[in-house]
C-alpha cells in the first residue's frame, strides 16, 4: 500500500481558506518620517535679577539682601501683570585678598519676573537695577499656551505633508492608501534666551540704564513617524 503526502505552503493554505472567487489583497506597509517647524513670535519676557551684599559679618550681609528683596518684591507686585518668584538664596565665606585681609561673608537671593508685557517689566527691571540689583538674565520666551498652540501647528503641518508623500508613493507604485497602522508624534521646543550683560557689581548696576531685550523668532519642531497601508488599486 502507497500513501501520498502533500505539503501546502502557508500562503496558498490561507487563500484557500478564503471565499471561492475571492481574492488575497496583497498589501503593503510604507514608513515614513517628517518633521515640520513653525516660527513663532515669543510672548513672555522673563528677567532674573539678585539681591547681592557682601560684610564682615554673615548677619549683616543677610540682612542687607533681606530688605532689598522683600523691597523689590513689594514694588514688583505693584506693577500689573507681573508674575514675581523669589529664587535661590545663598551665604558664603569670601577669603581676604591683597587688599582687604578681613575674611568676608556675601549673601544673594535671586528674583524671578515674568510678564507679557514687555514694556512694563523692562520699566520694572530698570527701576529695580536703579535701587541696588543685578540684573542677570533678561530674555523673551515662549509661553506654555503659545508654545503648545505652536506645536500643535507644526504637527498638522507635519501629518499633511506625510500624506502628501504617502499619496505620491502610492502613485507611483501604483497602489492607494488605506489606512495609517502605526502613528508616533514627538515635538522638540527650543527656548532661546537673549542675554543682557550682566552688571560686575551691584553698586555699578546702580548708576545702569534700564535693559533692553530685543525679540527674535522661536522654532518650535515636531515629529510625525508613521506606517501607511497601501492596497492595490480596485
């Protein structure tokens, strides 16, 4: 007695399991990357200054920067649409030097402003630099709404432009989209920072003009990776 065996191959297995008179509908999985970038005007102006005192004496040296931060808070609050935030407060030993042989102690506390009016808080700014603070940092930002608004947009820009080449892909290989499979969206935000030039010493920031900040473009980036359907034209 013979016996026969015969070995299917899982493709022809699986259209055979099919309707009669249907037909496997081969598709194919198309990946692709873009990434689109808006520029976006920053709308917030954030200035760092620091009340700074140096003394023989840590106390004293405290005190000092004490009066003229609860000082600049209380005028800060004054002005309207200012956002106020003290920052980190420090005291450290300063070493005699060949000048003055007394061992020193110096004490600074930073305070943080912030504002969409750019105007007032340089005006702010100005008039604290004029009472005894250092004015370290000054530049304009991207706020979180306008910044998440800006992503938003390059994101839209990002998934157009993908199915724009989807569509070009599928034409040329003389398929059609389906449908997406996989979407993965991912955003970079650079926040650039425009400096002022930071006073060496508080009792020179003093006798300072007000600061000028001057607003430049922000790119905002985002990332669209997907993998597209593609089926053979009907």
């Amino acid at each position: 007695m013979v016996r026969w065996s015969v070995v299917i191959p899982f493709a022809v297995a699986a259209t055979c399991l099919l309707a009669p008179g249907t037909v496997a509908a081969a598709e194919t999985t198309l990946h692709l990357s873009e990434t689109a970038t808006v520029m976006v005007p920053p709308d917030e102006l954030v200035a760092t200054l620091r009340a700074e005192a140096t003394n023989r004496n840590a106390a004293e040296a405290q005190k000092t920067v004490n009066t003229a931060m609860q000082a600049a808070v209380t005028r800060a609050k004054q002005v309207a649409g200012v956002t106020v935030a003290t920052g980190g407060y420090g005291v450290w030993r300063v070493g005699p030097d060949q000048a003055d042989k007394t061992e020193r102690w110096h004490a600074s506390q930073a305070l943080t402003l912030k504002s969409h009016d750019g105007a007032a808080l340089l005006t702010l700014a100005g008039a604290l630099q004029q009472s005894g603070l250092v004015v370290g940092n000054l530049g304009w930002h991207l706020s979180r709404d306008a910044e998440r608004k800006a992503h938003q947009e390059a994101t839209k820009q990002a998934l157009a432009a993908l199915r724009g080449r989807i569509d070009d892909a599928a034409s040329l290989l003389g398929l059609r989209f389906e449908q997406f499979k996989n979407v993965r969206l991912d955003g970079t935000h650079p926040q650039p920072m425009f400096r002022t030039a930071p006073a060496p010493m508080a009792m020179a920031a003093a006798a300072a003009p007000p600061p000028t900040a001057v607003a430049e473009d922000v790119p905002v980036s985002a990332t669209a990776d997907v993998d597209a359907i593609l089926q053979p034209r009907q």
